[in-house]
C-alpha cells in the first residue's frame, strides 16, 4: 500500500492550490454575493487542460481518473474555493459521456467542454419525487420514428442557468408500466437553447456564485442521437455519475475543513483575550485537534473511494461514506473555526461564517446524510429496509 501522491498528482493538486489563491477567496465571495459565476476562471481551467481531467486524450482531455478529478478540487477547497461547476459538468457530465457515450457524440461534445467553450450541468432532481429518484415522471416519450418528445420539471439544477447542455435523467417507460423500478431510465442530452426548455433561476440562500435553476421541459425534441447508453437502460450507468458525485463533493469537504481549520488557527495564534492567545485555551485547541482528525479521516477514504472508481472496483460503499464523513467532518470543522472567531466569524472581513450554510447544504444535497446512511445500512450491513 502506497501512501504517497504521484509528482503528476501532486502537480495537480498544486495547481489547483495556485489557482485558488491566484483568484483568493475574497474575490470568490464577492462574485458569490452577486451569484455570478467568474467565467475566466473556467476558461483558464480549460485552456490549462484541467476541465478534462477523465476525458480521453483523444477527445481533448488528460486521459486521468477521479483521483486526479478529486485532487484539483481538493487543492482549491484548501484554499476556499469550493468549484461546483467542476462537479456538474467535468466530473459528473463528461466522464459519463467519455465513458458511455456514443463516438459521434464524443467527438462533437467533448472537445469544446474540455476546453471550457461549452458548459453542462446535471439534471436529476425533481420537485414531487425528492430523494425517490424511481419516482422522477418527467417522460421522453418516443414516436414511431424512433425520436423523442421530453416533457417534465427539474428543480435545484447547479450551473443550467450559465450552461450550454443537461445531461437529463428522464424516464422512458412510466414508472408503474415498468417491471422492475430500475428499469425505464434513459440519460439524455438536452440543449438548453432548444424550443421548449425554459430556465427559472431559485432564490437560494447560500452564498455561492453558482445558481440553481428549475428547468421545465415542454414536448422538447430529441432523437436517438442524444440517446447516452442504451434506452430504457441508463440506471446501469447512472452511478458512473453518482459515485464520482459523492467522491468530489467529499474531496470539496475535506479541502473546505482544512481551510476552515487553517484560517481559524492562525487567527488563534494572533488572537489575545485573557492575556493568552486563545489557540492555548483546550476549549477551542481540543476541537479544532478534533476536527483535524476527521479532515483527514475523511481524506483517506475520498481517496479510497476514487481508487475504487478508477480500478473498476465496486465504488457506491466507499463513495457513501466519503460523503458522509466528509459532510460531518467539514461541518464540524466550519462549526469550530466559527466558534474561534468569536464575533469576527459573522463578519465579511473573514468570511468564515459565510461557509457554514454551503457545507451545511452538502450534508442534504445531493444526496442526503439518512440516504447515505441508509444504504450503509442496508446494502453494507444487510439491514432490512424500513421505506
Ligand atoms: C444547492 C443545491 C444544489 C443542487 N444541485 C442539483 C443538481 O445540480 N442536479 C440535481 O439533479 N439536483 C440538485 N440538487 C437537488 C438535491 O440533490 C436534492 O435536494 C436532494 O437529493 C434531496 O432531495 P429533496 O430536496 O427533494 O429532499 P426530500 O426528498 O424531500 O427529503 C427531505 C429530507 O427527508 C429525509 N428523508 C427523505 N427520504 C428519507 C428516507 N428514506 N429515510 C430517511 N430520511 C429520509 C432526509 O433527511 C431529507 O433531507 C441540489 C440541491 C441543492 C440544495
């Protein structure tokens, strides 16, 4: 067992590390205060050759895996910058379309999104059925030529309102005309331009440059060229989506712990009050030693998760619970460096507080803490299933 980063990976960690701080967490919260996305971010990402990470050469990319997907997160999460565009679009849409798609479809729609010219996002989520994904309705019903009509709702999609392409996950067969739950899916790519989609920006209250959208579909033509895998058939795919999800949302955690944990150290280094620095009171040293622990804990299983992905290993056990201690951990870390800042943390100086309701968010989204424990629950420990 090797313990060590590759000078590769290592490379791309530092260069998410030098991005973040090239760019500096201030003037990352002011563009999240006015929910703009900094464009020239993503395009330098892309003209540097880091939006393709796990995109064949060929095709534009680096021809790596989620390891190295989830260390350029991890580099600029350790400097503040949570990216979630990287995680919609590079990580979740264009690994699934280098893997799954079509040569036609590779060809067209990977090169220009590994170089930044083009932006995905994600579309699951929708308003009745929540967390039950079987029960998604919205209907890309095919006709007898073989195309499609989609019609349905999305809701909390990260990045649709800047983004060029969803990668829908819409249902094919009804739920209650198909045999098993599982069946029925079919993935799709959806141009967000087309006639009939319409994008509703949400009013959210995290602090955050990426929106989330409602995306509603209405009678959307489709062929079988936007066809992503097999019809009726996506749900066997569909977590090569998820698990690197929940392995970059995690690496996004760990990087957002340690940076909370770093700024609120060395403000309680500096920091004197009863005429000590309060680092030396145990009352604050022990939690953020606590807290330490568990950032790291996290890491190693991020790390397990995206080795277990990237060597075809079964990943949903490891990918559920890197994002499900890193959630608890990164909370409890921004928790902590909260509580050192005493009231400084609620300033906009500091921004510290300004984390909180970002991780806060990532212990229900994407995929809630009682889901991913649930499945630990039952197809880790074999428990009976109470829903
Ligand atoms: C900021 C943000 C960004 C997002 N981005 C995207 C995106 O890009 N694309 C996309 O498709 N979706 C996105 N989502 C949606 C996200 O994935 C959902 O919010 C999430 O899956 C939870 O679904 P829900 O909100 O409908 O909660 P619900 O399903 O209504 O669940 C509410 C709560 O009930 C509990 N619960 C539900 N079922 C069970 C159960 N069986 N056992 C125990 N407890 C249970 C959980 O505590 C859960 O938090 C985003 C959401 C947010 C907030």
């Amino acid at each position: 067992m090797d313990f060590e980063l590759s000078d590769e990976q290592r490379m791309i960690l530092d260069y998410g590390s030098k991005l973040a701080e090239s760019f500096d967490r201030k003037q990352w919260l002011d563009y999240a205060r006015r929910h703009e996305f900094p464009e020239h971010i993503w395009r330098q990402m892309g003209e540097d050759g880091f939006l393709g990470l796990m995109v064949p050469e060929e095709y534009g990319g680096a021809g790596l895996g989620m390891m190295e997907m989830s260390l350029l997160m991890e580099g600029m999460a350790d400097h503040g910058i949570p990216m979630q565009h990287l995680v919609v679009g590079p990580t979740m849409c264009l690994a699934h379309l280098a893997r799954h798609g079509t040569e036609e479809q590779k060809q067209r729609y990977l090169p220009p999104a590994c170089a930044g010219k083009e932006v995905w996002c994600f579309a699951i989520t929708e308003p009745t059925a929540g967390s039950n994904s079987m029960k998604i309705t919205t209907l890309a019903k095919s006709a007898d030529d073989g195309d499609f009509r989609l019609n349905g709702q999305k809701v909390f999609i990260t990045g649709s309102d800047v983004a060029d392409y969803a990668m829908v996950v819409a249902r094919t067969t009804p739920f209650q005309d198909a045999a098993k739950k599982t069946d029925g899916f079919t993935l799709f790519i959806v141009n967000l331009n087309a006639p009939g989609v319409t994008r509703q920006p949400m009013d959210m209250s995290i602090v955050i440059p990426e929106r989330q959208c409602e995306i509603f579909f209405e009678d959307v033509a489709l062929t079988k060229a936007d066809v992503i895998g097999e019809v009726d058939k996506g749900f066997s795919i569909l977590f090569d989506t998820l698990n690197p999800e929940r392995i970059i949302l995690a690496a996004m955690l760990i990087g957002l712990g340690r940076y909370a944990i770093g700024q609120a150290v060395e403000y309680a280094c500096e920091r004197q009050v009863f005429d000590a620095p309060i680092g030396s009171y145990q009352g604050l040293q022990h939690p953020l030693a606590e807290a330490k622990t568990e950032i790291e804990v996290a890491t190693l299983m991020t790390y397990k998760a995206a080795w277990a992905f990237d060597n075809d290993r079964p990943a949903a056990e490891y990918s559920n619970m890197a994002k499900y201690y890193a959630a608890e951990a990164a909370i409890h870390a921004v928790d902590t460096a909260v509580q050192c800042f005493g009231g400084n943390a609620y300033t906009h100086e500091y921004g510290i507080f300004d984390l909180y309701p970002f991780v806060r968010m990532l212990r229900t989204a994407p995929l809630n803490r009682e889901m991913l424990l649930n499945y630990i629950g039952e197809k880790v420990l074999g428990l009976p299933r109470s829903y």
